[in-house]
C-alpha cells in the first residue's frame, strides 16, 4: 500500500537531513593520516566514521577513496510519531485515540487459541541461523544438511514459504482457481505461480532461491557464507511477507490467523522480546520494532470489536465502517513493516561499507542485500518514483562502490522514515 504522507511528514525530514549527511559524507577528514586501521565507533555520535590512508593487508586491493572520513549517519527515531488515526495502545492504553476499547488496550497480545504452530516455525528459523550464519564459524556440508532438515519440517517454514502470496499484489482472477483447493492455496498451482510470479513470490521466488542454496552447501559447491546469507534473507523476506499476510486473513478467512502473524512477528515473545525477524529490527531500532507491534495490536483489537459471542464474522460481513477500521490497521501495520524491513536492509548496507573500508571480505553481505534490497522496491516507488531509481539500480551490480551503498543507505533513510 502507499505511503501516507502528512503536513509534518517524516520523510520530509528525512529528506532534508539526507541533503545534510550527503554534504557531510563529501568532506575530507580532517586528519586522515590519525589511523590507518578500519571503521570505528564514534560513542559521542552513533556515526561510523573510517579513515582510507592506506591498503590493509586482508585482501590485497586498494580502498575506495570514498572511504576516506566517511561518516554513516546513526539509525534515528527522530520524526517517529503515529499517523492521524493509528492504534496507539502504548499511549495512556489506547485512551487517547479514536479507536474504541477493546483487548489490545493493555498492550499485550491475546491469544485467540491457546498455541499456534508458527511458533515452531520461528524457533526452527534460529535453529537455522545458529547453524549457518550466527558466529564466525563457516558452515560446512553437515551443516546445510542439518539445516535444510529443519526447514523441511512437517507444518514448517518450506510448507507455508512454498505458497506464500503478496498481498500487495493483485489477486490471482477466480478464472484461474482451482476448485479443489483453498483460496490461500493457489499459488501452489505451478500455472498459477509462472503467470503471476509477483503475487505468487513464495513459489516463484524465494522457494528457488532457498532450495538452490541448500543444495550447494550440501554438495560443497560455492561460498557457503555467501549461500547461507542468501537463505537467511529469503527466509526474513518470507517472515516479512507472512505477517502481513496473516494480518488480513485473520479478517477475511480465519480469526486465528491474528495469532499466527504476531507470531511470524515475534516468536511468541512480547513487545521487549523478539525472534525471528523481529530480533534485527529490535536490535536496529526499538521504536520501529514497537510501531510493528502497535501494528499487529491493531488487527487484533479490530478482531475482538468485531467478534459476537467467540465467532468472528468474516470482513465480507461486517459493515462499512467495520471494514474501513480494519484497512486502516491493517495500513499502519504495513508502513510499520516497511520501515522495519528497510532496517534490516540498511544494517547490511551498514556492514557491508565497513567490511569495504576494512578490506575484508563482502560477498556474503552482497548476496544477502540482492535478494532482500528489491523487496522495497514496489513500495520504494510507490512513495517516490525518483528518489527510488537509483536504489532499484543499484541491487543488479555485480560490484557497487562505497559512494553508491552509502547513497543507498541514506535513500532508505529518506524514503523509509520511522513514522
């Protein structure tokens, strides 16, 4: 869905500070011969800033000049504030804003069933993640194999990952359905998948791409860090997708969906916890990790209003206003993710100029933001056509330059503002 803009936009402001940061970024250091070594922390700022006066010994090639007093702008909260309308039950318990009470008012998540299955879903994703991509140790043939059996647990990740649709895509025409199998279920149809890939990017996409991965580290066949970090953003597109997914069938097939998506969200964990894909935006940013949460708070307090004695009538069913409601959590749930994804995104940028400056390796961080960096791209240009064109061309390089992931990690910044 497209971005909302407001008479005190976020993104405005961010704009203007990216016009800043560009300035800044250009200016030589101003005493580059104080540390030959790579990026440092600087306490005071948040900012990473690096020196680029002489080769380092890791790989042999020279660093990019633009290297020289690069300064990275921190993650900033500044401009996070709810849009008109929003569900804010982390404010006075939802007192102030216009929806009306419900359950989600004390800020916590109510089960509609008393467990979900997509837990064990999320706990198999960091099953994964120890194996493959945590800690300094590459990973090994065994290592994918043991992997790749978590992910094809039965009831989990490849049996959801394989048909998992985007909703901000059109709906596949009933003219191409199958009679015989669930709605939620038509893009398993191999003709279904090639005719509208975009809508159908868990079969088109993402399955092939984890599923190829897999294969290599098991035969030993290219980096393994490098495929590892190709199924940890495949696996963190498919979360990201989920959780919006389920936020509207929870509405429009089955109330307990509400359940499955604020655990694809969380593991199971509350607003101060966090697995699975929530663990990198907490980590990021609070503020955007809890703006989710407030997301995720509103569809299910619009579950409980719209409820009748433990049955939940469909959203076909329920009146306009009913209908408009839930669109408009179901909205702030959706801005909420992009900013969210777009962390994930610019943390890897982030790693990815530090390791260029250092002279370490950058492959498997390349991998990783070709497949997660076109996943904003819909959105990207929905919000600003033009500032999104050189963050679309940027993902196909086979080798960009520290100056254009730096323009990409401030255009995230502009177009993706926490708000």
């Amino acid at each position: 869905m497209a971005y909302r803009p407001t008479s005190a936009s976020p993104r405005a402001l961010a704009l203007t500070a990216t016009t800043l940061l560009l300035a800044l970024s250009a200016c030589p250091s101003p005493d580059p011969a104080t540390t030959d070594s790579a990026a440092t922390d600087d306490t005071t700022t948040g900012a990473t800033t690096t020196d680029a006066a002489t080769t380092t010994e890791t790989t042999g090639e020279p660093l990019d000049p633009a290297c020289e007093g690069l300064q990275l702008p921190p993650v900033t909260d500044d401009g996070c504030a709810p849009l008109p309308g929003d569900y804010q039950p982390r404010l006075d318990n939802s007192a102030d804003d216009a929806w009306p009470a419900c359950i989600s008012d004390a800020g916590t998540y109510a089960l509609i069933e008393p467990a979900t299955g997509t837990v064990a879903r999320i706990e198999a994703y960091e099953d994964i993640a120890d194996l493959l991509w945590r800690g300094d140790v590459t990973p090994s043939a065994e290592d994918f194999t043991a992997a790749r059996d978590l992910y094809v647990l039965a009831e989990g990740l490849e049996s959801r990952l394989v048909r998992r649709e985007d909703l901000h895509y059109p709906e596949i025409p009933m003219a191409d359905w199958d009679p015989q199998i669930d709605p939620d279920k038509q893009c398993t149809l191999e003709s279904n998948y090639k005719k509208y890939p975009e809508r159908c990017i868990g079969p088109s996409k993402i399955s092939p791409l984890v599923v190829d991965a897999f294969a290599k580290g098991q035969a030993g066949t290219g980096d393994p860090q490098v495929l590892a970090a190709t199924i940890d953003a495949g696996l963190l597109w498919f979360l990201y997708l989920s959780v919006y997914k389920e936020a509207n069938t929870c509405a429009t097939v089955k109330a307990k969906d509400c359940d499955s998506g604020w655990a694809y969200y969380t593991g199971g964990q509350d607003l101060a916890g966090g697995l699975g894909i929530a663990s990198p935006i907490l980590k990021a940013s609070f503020e955007s990790h809890a703006r989710i949460w407030d997301g995720i708070l509103a569809v299910r307090c619009w579950r409980d209003l719209y409820s009748e004695g433990g049955a939940y009538p469909t959203l076909a069913d329920i009146d306009p206003a009913g209908q408009a409601l839930f669109n408009q959590g179901w909205e702030q749930l959706d801005q909420a993710l992009h900013r969210g994804f777009a962390l994930i995104i610019r943390e890897r940028l982030a790693a990815m100029i530090t390791a260029r400056c250092d002279n370490t390796a950058t492959a498997a961080h390349w991998a990783f933001l070709q497949v997660a960096g076109p996943v904003l791209d819909r959105e990207a240009d929905q919000r600003d056509a033009a500032q999104a064109a050189p963050l679309k061309a940027l993902w196909p390089k086979d080798s960009p330059t520290v100056s254009e992931l730096q323009e990409a990690l401030l255009t995230l910044d502009a177009l993706f503002p926490c708000g």
